[in-house]
C-alpha cells in the first residue's frame, strides 16, 4: 500500500525495485592480534531506488556512515529489491557468516522491508531467523531493523547481541521516497528511506551522540541520541498529513511519543558499530564467563524508634541472571529471581514489620546462573533499652555466622526437590 501527498512523499508500503549484488566479505588485516579481526556488514534494503542514476535508500545512506567509521567497503554487501529478500538468499549470508566468523569478530546485519506482509507471512521471519542469527559465533552482533511492527521480530531474540528495531510490535513505520511532484515540509533536509534508519545513519557519525566523551558512539548512545529526532520528524509528518496520523492511530491508538522502539541488548559492555575502535580496542568488546559473584550494596545499619515497619534496600548488580533470598535473622522470608542488570544495579526492597522493639538482622543471599554466589546484610537498630539491644544484638551475630550454612542447606534441598 502506498499513501501519496501532494506536499509530502511519506509513504508505508513501496512495491518496485531494480538493484542487487552478491556478499562480499573481506577481513581487515590486523598484525597486532594473533586472531585477526574481521567485520562483516550485510545489508538488505527492500525500497531503494535509483533515481537519477543514483541508488538512494536507508542502506546505502547506512553504508556511507559505516564507511565514515572505520568500515571498508569491501566489507559492506548490499541486498537491494524483492528479488534479493529471500528466505533463501538470507540463509545462505547467514549460514556464511555461522561458518567464518568467530569470537574476536563484528557482525552488522540491517533490514529495511515489509513487516507484516513480507518478514511475517512472506518470509516467515519469526520461525527461523532469530534462531540462524544466534548461532553466528561471536557475541558482537547488531540487528537493526526497520520496518512495520519491527519490534515483534527483535523481542525474540534471546542469545547475545544488540538488536534494536525502529518501531515497537504494534506500530507500524514511515518511510519516503523521491517525488517530482512533491514539495519538502520537513526541517530534516531531504532524505530517502525509513525515517529511524536516516537518524540512525547521522547519529553513527555526530560527535555530539557521545554522551560519554570517549571519542566513540556506541549503539546505545546511537539511540539516545537519534529517538528525540526521529519522534520529531514522526511528528512533523503527522501534522503535515492528517490522515496519515488518523491512519497510524487507528492502529498503535497513539501518535504521541511516536514511535516507541523495541531495543534488546544482551551484552553487559557498551558495544559500537565503529569499526577503528572496534580493532584498535578490542579489549573493551571480549565476552567474558561471569566468574564474579554478584555485588550487593547496602546500608549497614538503620535505627529506628517507634516505625512499625522498615525499609532494607539492598543494590544488587550482576552481568547474569541470579537468585535471591531474604532472611530476617535465620528465617526465610522471601525468595524469587531476577534477569541480569549489565551496567545498572537493581533495588531491592523488603519492608521489614517491627513485631517487638529489638534488633534485627536482614540478609541478601544472590546466586547467579554461573551459581556465583554472595550475601549481605543490614542491621535494624532499636535505640531503646540496652537489654533488648543487646539480646537483638546476639540474635543477629547468631544469624551472621550460621546464616551461609542455612543458605547452602537450603539451595540444596531445592535441588534435591
């Protein structure tokens, strides 16, 4: 389907397309890595057009910032038309890249087509292609992919890597095309292709993404970055074609804040499509076993007087699923799970209800997937009468030094169980 305007081309659907080209993959020679480093980029545009003699679309605008970035151009394949969007054609590049890359590598794969209609009922996406993507073998993967509902297909991705889609699953996505009957109203110069991919494209290559200044703009910056533009491009689209926000809304049921991507990210470092850093520091893109335990900060110890009930917070980060287990003294309180924080830690809070003036004890006990393990605890003070201190005082050294026999008894009889 495709939605004209005679002063904007924004459109959701295209149909034609002319243009096509075979993988070509190249490594780049690295003397100072005993495994030299290769970088792959494969991407697939099911809209460009060649307009003028010049092929324009969210791809090639990608690849001209890839290539501002480090990348070769050897490096870049492109898959451009129906005809080069194929179950078949996408197996082989992936089976490819399944077989030749390992660990120390970069892979880039970029989709810009149909969501329902093609990735969904045409190709089939989500019974296979997740799957075929997470047997690449390195942990430095990026998906990005722009299309209708293109956050349905990214949720599904479950092994490492960062995926992020341009639109959320219920949304669907704005792209344009070259017009010689239409007139420009946006702020944005004129572009050609999907409306996140060209902020995509720019923020790959704008100094001002880095937020961290380390001189590199990783994906997540990419992100920040680029969302405030892209939502205020939406928006000056809708407001120069009211039907198409009428269209939209009848769909997402919102235009505002629009759109809402679908971002996935299974790496605990801070990954960039920067090829140079990429190579140069290397050391910052290695996946590691987690063989830390998990860090657990806490206040040492709150007094009280006259609450009733107490607030423990306890900051609970780890680069890996885990477990947890409150006790309050030796007693088992609560339990439950928790999927990895990466970079940010995670606040626990147990509400502790004060049944008698004393002190009490309340300890975290996190075990992660790695089984990783590590306690901590917090002391709840009742400034009072000494004798019941210091009977709370006792009942909480008891609990201190047998609380990691009771942990490991208990982890037991679970499995046991």
């Amino acid at each position: 389907m495709k939605i004209a305007f005679r002063k904007t081309i924004a459109v959701l659907v295209i149909f034609f397309f002319l243009f096509s080209s075979e993988l070509k993959v190249y490594s780049i020679d690295t003397e100072d890595f005993d495994n030299q480093i290769e970088t792959y980029a494969v991407l697939f545009d099911q809209f460009a057009v060649e307009v003028n003699g010049t092929l324009m679309g969210s791809a090639i605008e990608l690849k001209d910032s890839l290539l501002q970035i480090g990348w070769s151009d050897d490096n870049i394949s492109l898959f451009i038309g129906d005809e080069n969007l194929t179950k078949t054609i996408f197996l082989e590049q992936l089976n490819y890249l399944e077989q030749e890359v390992d660990e120390n590598d970069l892979v880039f794969i970029y989709i810009m087509a149909h969501g329902h209609t093609y990735c969904r009922d045409v190709l089939d996406f989500n019974s296979w292609f997740q799957a075929e993507f997470d047997q690449i073998g390195t942990a430095n993967k990026v998906y990005l992919m722009e299309s209708c509902y293109g956050g349905e297909f990214v949720r599904l991705f479950s092994g490492r890597c960062y995926a992020m889609s341009s639109v959320s699953p219920f949304e669907l996505a704005i792209a344009y095309i070259p017009d010689e009957n239409g007139t420009w109203t946006l702020s944005e110069p004129p572009f050609a292709g999907g409306i996140s991919s060209h902020f995509w494209a720019k923020a790959m290559t704008n100094i001002s993404a880095d937020s961290s200044l380390d001189g590199v703009i990783s994906l997540n910056e990419m992100y920040l970055y680029s969302l405030p533009l892209i939502r205020n491009c939406y928006n000056e689209t809708f407001e120069a074609n009211p039907s198409l926000a009428d269209y939209i809304e009848s769909i997402a049921g919102y235009t505002e804040n629009y759109p809402m991507p679908t971002v996935l990210n299974n790496l605990y470092y801070d990954l960039t499509l920067n090829a140079t850093d990429f190579i140069l520091n290397h050391e910052k893109y290695v996946w590691e076993d987690d063989i830390k335990g998990p860090t657990i900060n806490s206040q040492i110890i709150i007094y009280y007087t006259d609450e009733v009930t107490v607030d423990v917070i306890f900051e609970i980060s780890d680069r890996s699923d885990f477990n947890y287990y409150c006790y309050v003294d030796v007693d088992l309180k609560t339990w439950g799970s928790h999927g990895a924080t990466m970079l940010n830690s995670w606040d626990y809070r147990y509400s502790l209800s004060i049944d008698e003036k004393r002190d009490y004890n309340v300890t975290i006990a996190v075990v992660d997937e790695w089984g990783n393990e590590n306690t901590n605890f917090t002391l709840v003070k009742y400034v009072g009468d000494s004798k019941e201190a210091s009977y709370g005082s006792i009942s909480s050294l008891i609990a201190i030094v047998f609380l990691p026999i009771i942990v490991l008894y208990y982890r037991t009889k679970r499995r046991k169980d």
